[in-house]
C-alpha cells in the first residue's frame, strides 16, 4: 500500500478567531534546590484546523506547557498568565470548572496509552462514559457514538472490540482509543503529548495518520508536543522550539525548516540524524548541556553553547521579535542570519567523519554466531504453569563480527534483537546454535575461571545511562568495580579510573561524584568508560543513544567512533532507531519477528534497500524535512508486530507485506507455506535478504 | 521478546516524561544527599519533636541514675508503697523500692533490649530477603515457605514457652525476640529487591562478572537504605511493645531484674490504690513508642522523593 501524502494543507483563513490564546504562561516548581522556572513566558494563538508543533528537548518546558493549558499540574505548581478558551481563562478556575473543561473543549492525548485507559472497563464503556460526562445521551446512544468513534480511528470490527479492556489491544490500538476518546465530545483544541513515543516507528506513521484524521473530523486546532523534528516536519503548520522554559523560535513550518534562524534550532538540525537518501549528512554536535532552569542567569540561556554569542547576549535576554519574511525568533543577531550572511553554527566541528564513514581495516572475528535459537515457553495458570506454546524469540540468526567492525542490530520491540544480545553476553551454551567468542565456543567453556577470563573480553554498554549506574555509588566506585572483580590491586585501580576519564573526555572532578549529579550525556560517558575498564574486544550496546537527547547524542556518536579507531574494539549495536544506527555501524542487520530478513553494507541498505520491511521501516522513519517528509512516497504498513508465538509456517512477515498483497498465486503460496531462507544480491557483496517476492 | 519489550519503546518514553524537570533541578544542587535528607526531615515538625522525646529519654535513661542515692535493688523498709514526694520522687513500691530509680533502669534495660533486637532483626532480615530474591528460583522459593510457615506460627505464644524456659536472662530475650521476629520485615525487603534484582545496574554487575554476594551487599542493600532505616525506627516500637508485653505476662525479663514491662505488670494490680506505680512506667513506653513512631514517618517522607510532605511547597 504505497500512498503519497498530501502536499502542505492549505493555509486557512487568517481572520478566524483563534479557539486557543496563551498569554505569558508562567509554570514553576519548587524544589529543594530554588523554584525551577518550568515555563518563563510562552505566548501563542491557535486557530481552529492548524496544528501548532513545539519542540524541545527534555527540561524544556513542553509537557509542563501542555499540562498548564489542561489544568492538569500537581498543585504547588504555580501558574500565572492567561489561558484563553473561547474568551474565557482557565487560570484559576477551580477544579469542577475546569473538568467541564477538559474532554469537553480540550481533548488530550497522552504519551502511554496503557495508563491513560482505566484498565477495568471495556473501551466501548469509557468512550460511552466520556460522551456522557459532558452529552445528555442516553446509555444506548452513547454506545452507538463510542462503535462510531472506534470505526472512525479505525479500529476493525468496531461493534465487538468495543466490549474489549484496554490490555486486549497493542500499542497502536490502544493509542487509537485514547484518540478516539480525546475527540468524542468534539472538542475545539486537542493537546497530544509526544503521542507516539512510546510507539514503534511504523506504527507512529499509523497513529500520526489517525491523529490527522481526528483533527479533520472535529476542525479542532491541534497542539502537537514531541521531541521529534521529523514528527513537527510531517505534520504541523507551525512550529515553536522550546529551550529554557521559553519560545526561542517561532514560525511557519517550511520557513522554520529552510532557514532556522535562532542558533539553538539551527544547531539541533544540524545535529539529527537522517535517513534521507544519499550520503550521510556530517552531524554537529551542540557543546555543552541545557542549563538548569532554577536561578537561571541574566541573559540568553543559549548563549554558552551558541558559536556566535555576542557579549550582549550574556547580558540580556532576547525578547521573542518578529523577524521580516519569517516567524518570531528570540535572538540578537537573528535579522542577520535570517538573510544569509551569518552561519549560526560558527566555526563547530562537525562529527568526525572520517571516523564514522570509513571503515577500518577489518581484523580477526571476534564474535561468530551460528544459528541462535532462544525461545521461551508459554504458560498458563498460576500454581500448575501448563506449558501452552513455545514463543520463539531468536530463531537461527546468524552473523559474524569483526575487530574494528560496527553491526547494527535493528528491529521494533519484540523483534528479538535485545534477546540475541543477553543470549550472548550470557557466555552459556545457547539452547540451539552456537556463539564464539574471539574463537572460543562459550558452549564447552566449562570452568568458572574461564568464563571470568571471557568476560573480559565482552562488555555493556546500556540503554538508560541513569538506570545502570547505582544510585548510591560515586563514579570512581562505579569505574572501580569492574577492576575489582577482576582482582586489580589498589593502586592499579586508581590510575585506571583516571584513564578511563580521560579516555571518555570526562574531568577528574567527577569522580567522586554520584550518576544523579551528572547530566545526561557524562551519564552515558561514564557507562561507556565502565564497559571499557576491562579492556573488552567487543562492546555490545544496547540502545546507546535513545535516551539522550538529540543535541547531546551527536558528541556520544564522536566519542564511540574516536573510541573505535583508537582501541580496535569491535561493537554490536542494539536499535530500533535506524537513523542514528546508520551513523555508527558499518552493517546492519534487520530483525523481524527473531529472524534476520536482511543484512548489508549500511550504505547499500539504506540506497537500495531489498526486503519490503526494510522499506517500510525506512520510510516509516520521520525527516526533518516539511517539503521531502510531505512529498516522499511512503509504505505505511498495516497492523502491528504480531505475538512470536504463533508464528505462521512461511514468510513471518506475510500479513504485513505489501508486496504479499500484489504477488500472484504461486508467489503467494510460497510466501504461506515456505520460509525464504537470505539470497545474497548480484554485485553488492554481504547483502543478503530473505523474501520470495522482490 | 520478553527482554526486548521491556527496554525498548517504554523506557525510552520513562526516560523523556518524568525526571525531565526534577533532573534539571538537581543538576544544581551541590548539596550531597545526606544534607538533602536532613533538610526534608527538619521540615517535618512532629519528627523533629519525636527527635527531642527520644533524646530526653535516652539522657534520662543513661543518667538519670546520677539524681538519686537509691538504687533500683534498694528496699526502703521505712517507705512502703508510698506515693511521689520529696525523698522518693516517683513514690515506691510495696517492696519499698525507689520508682525514680526503677524507671531510669526500665528505660535503659528496655531501650538496650528494643535497639539491639531491631538492629539484629533487620540485618538477617535483609540478607535473607534480599538474597532470596536475588538468588531466585530454589533458593527463593525455600526460603519464602520457611517464612510463610514461621508467620503462621503462633510465635508469640512460643516465644513465651521459649523465654520463660530460658529464664529471664535478658540477652536471651535479645535472641529470642530476634529469632521470631525478623520474617515480617524479610518478607517486604524480599518483595522490593524482586524489582532490584531487574534494574539495569544490577544486570550490569553481573555482566561486569561482580560476585553475587558483592551484589547483594554493594547494590542490593544500600538501595533499600531508606526501607531498612525505617523499619529499624519502626522495629524499635514493635519490640518495647513485645517486649513489655512479655514482661508484663511474666515471661520475659525476671526478677530481680526490671524493665519498663515488669513494672507495668506490678503496678497493674494496683492502679486504683497506688496509681504512681503504673502512670510512670506507662507514660514512659507511650513516650519512647510515640517519639519512635514520629522519627521513623518523618523518616519515611524525607527518604522517599515522591512523598509530598518532605518537598518544599508541600503543606498538609
């Protein structure tokens, strides 16, 4: 099912009067440290039908913005300002008034729909309790709305799912009700909080579709919260960047996208990866961190990470200005970057590339898996446990790795490719196939000694920095650990952890610091140090970047480059984002429902991509590009991943594929009834792909 | 599968949604945890009076002795059962003993047994509880039905048989009360460290290939810091209050030995004759349980981020 967007919506009148007026919204927190200014000043309009974006990054103030228009803060939160629905302010209305609200004029879409649906009542029950709320419906009536509702989002076979709880439905589904619930009552504004992070990415095309349509069916104005470019690119008409608690730009969507005039959002363009065609773009790394919003600074909260400070910068803060021929920007030398003759990434360093593009000289095989089978039994009951199926997590995935080499394992949640990963630092014969490791088989490692010996040689490196540091060790204790448990004396200890910190480009100042005081980015610095203090050949990486925020990651991407070249370490990456994958790996895998459907040279993958997955999780990848994301033929692919339990004799991928859907008879028989073992392309060595159809 | 949709989408969101603001708070505060704590506990007036009580008691029960000539073995034949005045301040007993000094020897005998105990039942408790759950599989499912099967016990009963047989030494009162004491507490430290046991940077220790006791010990138990500083508060009161009872039902500490219990027990029988020989006793352990009770929920809400009444804008 390929289909192309529609082109920009067309503008709509100017002179409709906005549903939504914020006026110098102001939200802070106390804290123990001082009050933290969550939200310093954000004033917009939103008209019915337009959907305004607002970006930034974590800490920026985007959900607490959301949360203040919905009434919705915790109660010390102080709140000042105007939020102005239909004429009338929401601040200070008490909690009653407010509900008549919310859900009524202002529909919400959160980010994890699991617990945004009451799990003991069916769907059908809550959208009926919804419309009731604020319609004189009978209950009857209201049923009928909510079967309408869940066709209109589309959900199948709305009649009977509407008797369904919420833990019936995936992911997606589930996303799909909260929508559905967010525009029963046809309310004028709809606020969706990051509404598809906790999606995955094919799916997200789905939701970010039905958001669309809801917004068309109601004529509701959309306030559309992400951390995503690609998602404000594809869908909004209007984009606010958020940093600090602030505004900083505030503009038409193609106007902000082809020429980002406040440095912050030109900086953090620069600093996303892609995955358009042709060569990769070099990132550029934004230096430094977000400040802290409590007991900010005078001046621009940017100006320490901004190249083209001037002294006045540090002074006084820029108001929010209109600039001619763009949006609003919140920068003192905003006119001259706007007409071309500044560069607001200065004279930055972009990413390494050198490092990242060319490959090194391949060395020995460190890691050689053979046939991988994991899987886990399925049962039912609580005391007895009878074993009712078999979930076959990993099945004879196949790969080989060597020093100096990058692999990207990629795949959505549930693809098998973290369990590949456990499977193999587990160092235990595997429950089928084989795994070595620097040319020994971890299956006839007997002795304990031994397997300590193999440990060595592979390390961690985790996905959630703050999660894999103990809260209550420094990070000397925590560097020192690894050493210790290999019998390291005292001394040698100490001059490695300061190795390590100078390895990893941290202070010495930080060691005996705790992970809570460091930010995101020394966080995972400190995480990749720990995993190199035994001196592994390979480093497994389980989502290294997915917690950090874009302008942070680009400088972690240099760092495990540098750290490659310099050391000769081999690595093997876990991701289901497939971006930033193609900027650390030097081939990719693709996992699918735990089997490899396609394997290649990353360029090549990404230039000529064989397996209709693979297509669609590329094109299902958002660009922070309005005019190319809006334009570009997309494969959207239908349902979800389905449960590896059951999986179907042939092809695993058949009832998503498109292809599947345009093949002729004999192909689609085949696509039934026999699993496509991976041919290797003509001309393009190490490409390999398994499907019946291309 | 089942790692994989756990570290995937969700975390990703976790990571995003919620600490984005407390993170960036922090980022400031250079003050180091334990100031941090202190300052969430000062804030809590009811535990800080709590503080005061339990410090009044513990210099009266480790000096009070000093005020009076009596000894708590003294028998004043001159004065029996004679109610407060001037020579024996809190009156005296039908033995002619001195209150005043009875008490002050109460208290500490009392305090000794209630601190030692609660110390002892939370260091088996949590090596048992967090070794089971980090040990899993057999390991954990033996040791669970050991302490279900000593919860359904009737332990207070035979603690009563055990103690009396033993007689009145109040060390092995320590030991007894410890024995039948630490399964409760085991059981929820089992319970939070199952969700310890998952967290990467348990996992991360094990790949680093950190001995399991190591892991118990480095990261397992400083994380339930705050669970077991709580409990020990909490275990204090429980064990006075057993402890007392025990005495008071003649089971635990013996003549001539006394403790807060024993004297609540003697002056029972003569509440309405000699009430001094009950009041005093009784406003004591209501004293050190109450103050005990203060300390450790003022404790609980300093300790735990989430609470509401620690942070700075909470009022309730």
């Amino acid at each position: 099912m390929t289909l192309a967007t529609p082109v920009l919506n067309p503008v709509p009148p100017t002179d409709a009067a906005p549903v939504l007026s914020v006026r110098d919204l102001r939200i802070s927190f106390p804290s123990e440290a001082g009050t933290v200014e969550a939200v310093r000043g954000v004033s917009f309009d939103l008209l019915p039908g337009r959907t305004l974006g607002i970006v930034g990054e974590s800490g920026s103030g985007k959900s607490a913005t959301a949360m203040g228009i919905m009434g919705l803060l915790p109660p010390s939160a102080a709140l000042r300002g105007q939020v102005l629905l239909g004429g009338r302010d929401l601040i200070g209305l008490g909690d009653q008034a407010l509900s008549e609200v919310r859900g009524n004029s202002v529909g919400m879409v959160f980010q994890d729909p699991l617990s945004a649906l009451t799990p003991i009542f069916s769907v059908g029950r809550l959208l009926s309790d919804a419309l009731r709320v604020h319609q004189d419906l009978t209950k009857r009536a209201a049923w009928e709305q909510a079967v309408e509702l869940l066709d209109l989002v589309g959900i199948p076979d709305p009649r009977n799912r509407a008797t369904s709880f919420p833990h019936e439905f995936s992911g997606g589904m589930r996303q799909r009700v909260v929508i559905a619930m967010a525009i029963a009552n046809k309310p004028s504004v709809l606020v969706a909080d990051e509404p598809t992070t906790a999606l995955d990415v094919t799916v997200q095309a789905q939701i970010l579709d039905v958001l669309r349509l809801a917004q068309e069916e109601t004529g509701a104005g959309l306030v559309l919260i992400t951390h995503d470019l690609g998602v404000v690119a594809g869908h909004a008409d209007d984009v606010a960047v958020m940093y600090a608690g602030r505004f900083v730009e505030h503009a038409g969507v193609e106007e902000l996208f082809r020429r980002p005039t406040m440095p912050y959002t030109a900086r953090l363009l620069a600093a996303v990866p892609t995955v358009d065609g042709g060569a990769r773009r070099p990132l550029v790394p934004i230096g430094g961190e977000p400040p802290a919003l409590v007991g900010l600074p005078d001046g621009c909260p940017f100006a320490s990470r901004c190249a083209v400070a001037l002294d006045a910068c540090r002074s006084d803060e820029p108001e929010l200005r209109h600039v001619t021929g763009h949006g609003h920007v919140a920068c003192l030398r905003a006119t001259e970057i706007a007409d071309g003759s500044l560069d607001p990434a200065g004279d930055a360093a972009p990413v390494d590339q050198q490092a990242t593009a060319d490959r090194t000289e391949a060395g020995e095989v460190v890691l050689r898996v053979e046939d991988l089978v994991k899987t886990f039994p399925v049962t039912k009951g609580a005391f007895l446990k009878r074993r009712t199926g078999t979930l076959h997590a990993v099945n004879r995935v196949s790969f080989e790795l060597r020093a100096g080499e990058t692999l990207g394992l990629v795949g959505e949640s549930g693809s098998g490719k973290t369990t590949t990963l456990m499977e193999i630092l587990r160092l235990r014969r595997p429950e089928g196939g084989r795994i070595e490791i620097a040319g020994t088989d971890v299956g006839t490692v007997g002795s304990g000694a031994r397997v300590r010996e193999l440990r060595q040689d592979v390390q961690i490196v985790m996905q959630d920095p703050l999660g894999a540091l103990d809260p209550r060790m420094t990070v000397f204790h925590l560097l020192a650990e690894p050493l210790r448990a290999i019998g390291r004396d005292r001394a040698s200890i100490r001059s490695r952890v300061r190795e390590l910190l100078a390895l990893v480009g941290l202070d010495d100042s930080v060691s005996d610091r705790f992970p809570a005081a460091l930010s995101g980015g020394q966080r995972q610095r400190v995480g990749i140090a720990r995993a190199l203090a035994t001196e592994p050949k390979l480093l497994a990486l389980d989502e290294p970047l997915s917690a950090l925020d874009v302008s942070v990651q680009a400088g972690v991407i240099n760092l495990l480059a540098r750290l490659k070249r310099e050391l000769g370490l081999a690595y093997l990456v876990v991701a289901h984002d497939l971006a930033v994958v193609r900027y650390i790996s030097d081939r990719i895998a693709v996992m699918y429902l735990g089997h490899i459907i396609e394997t290649g040279e990353t360029e090549t993958l990404f230039s000529d991509p064989k397996h209709p997955y693979t297509r669609a999780l590329l094109s299902a990848i958002p660009m922070p590009d309005p005019l190319r994301e809006r334009t570009r033929e997309r494969v959207v692919l239908e349902g979800e991943q389905p449960n590896a339990a059951r999986l179907p004799t042939g092809c695993v991928f058949v009832d998503r594929c498109p292809l599947y859907r345009l093949a002729d008879d004999s192909v689609r028989r085949r696509c039934r009834t026999e699993r496509p073992v991976p041919t290797p392309v003509a001309g393009q060595p190490g490409h390999q792909y398994a499907c019946h159809g291309v | 599968m089942a790692t994989d949709a756990t570290t995937n989408a969700p975390s990703r969101a976790a990571a995003d949604r919620v600490p984005a603001l407390a993170r960036s708070a922090r980022k400031h505060t250079d003050l180091g945890l334990g100031r941090l704590y202190l300052r969430r506990f000062l804030r809590n007036r009811l535990a800080v009076v709590g503080v005061v009580i339990l410090v009044l008691l513990v210099l009266f029960a480790a000096f009070g002795g000093r005020f009076t000539s009596y000894a708590y073995t003294d028998a004043d034949f001159t004065a029996l059962t004679r109610p407060p005045g001037a020579l024996h301040w809190f009156g005296t007993n039908q033995g002619g003993n001195d209150i005043y000094a009875c008490t002050v020897h109460g208290l500490q005998r009392s305090l000794t047994i209630a601190v030692s105990v609660s110390v002892l039942t939370i260091l088996v408790a949590a090596i048992v509880g967090s070794g089971a759950a980090y040990f899993g599989g057999r390991v954990e499912r033996v040791t669970l039905a050991v302490i279900h099967f000593l919860l359904i016990v009737p332990s207070f009963l035979i603690l009563a048989l055990v103690s009396h047989h033993l007689a009145g030494d109040w060390r092995v009162l320590i030991v007894v009360l410890t024995v039948f004491g630490w399964m409760s507490t085991a059981r929820v430290i089992w319970s939070v460290s199952t969700s310890l046991r998952e967290r990467d940077y348990v996992r991360a220790a094990e790949f680093m290939g950190v001995s399991p006791l190591r892991i118990i010990l480095r990261h397992i138990i400083p994380n339930l810091g705050s669970l077991l500083i709580v409990n020990l508060t909490l275990g204090v009161v429980t064990t006075v209050l057993s402890e007392t009872a025990l005495s008071f039902l003649g089971f635990g500490v013996q003549t001539p030995d006394v403790s807060l219990g024993t004297m609540l027990a003697d002056g029972a029988s003569t509440v309405t004759s000699a009430p001094w020989l009950f009041a005093f006793p009784a406003g004591l352990v209501v004293l050190l349980t109450v103050s005990m009770t203060f300390i450790g929920d003022g404790l609980r809400d300093a300790l735990d981020p989430t609470s509401v009444t620690g942070s700075a804008g909470g009022r309730r």
